[in-house]
C-alpha cells in the first residue's frame, strides 16, 4: 500500500514535467531539444526514487555509474515504439 502511494506520487510529479506542446511527437532516435531534456530529467526523478528505496551499500558507485542519457538513447526506445508522445515516454 505504501508502495502503492509512493508510486502514484512519483507518478504526479513527472506528470508536472511536461512543458512540451501536446501535439510534439517523437518519431526519430537519438531524442533532441527539449523532448530529451524533459527525458533525462524524468529518468533522473525515477532513479532517485530507486536509489531512495533500494538504499544501496555503495550508493555513491551506483549514483556514479547512472547515465540518464544513455539510459535515452540506448535502452528507453525499442524498434518499433515509435512515433511516441513525450508524455507516453515519460
């Protein structure tokens, strides 16, 4: 249940983020301008948010080894997901 609360929290707060014309479309990999840095920064709440949970022995190594733009470019999009809103990817 806790989780549950947690979640729809986190949910809201990237829900917040978008600042991006609603018609904007992402259609092409790797994502530029404002659709990445809306992206990264979203990647970047959820990461924490992990971190937060996971509470790691080494959270300074995890933190050091987080890249939320190649965590965009390489492993968020698969062949065939596209075109996607920035809100769908978010």
């Amino acid at each position: 249940m806790a989780t549950d609360n947690a979640d729809e929290k986190l949910r809201q707060s990237l829900r917040g983020m978008l600042v991006m014309d609603s018609h904007a479309a992402i259609t092409s990999v790797p994502v530029g301008g404002a659709a990445r840095a809306v992206l990264i920064e979203a990647a970047n709440t959820v990461f924490e948010k992990i971190i937060d949970r996971m509470e790691p022995e080494n959270e300074d190594l995890t933190r050091s080894l987080w890249d939320a733009g190649h965590y965009i470019d390489k492993h968020l999009f698969k062949e065939g997901m596209l075109p996607m809103t920035p809100d769908h990817a978010v």
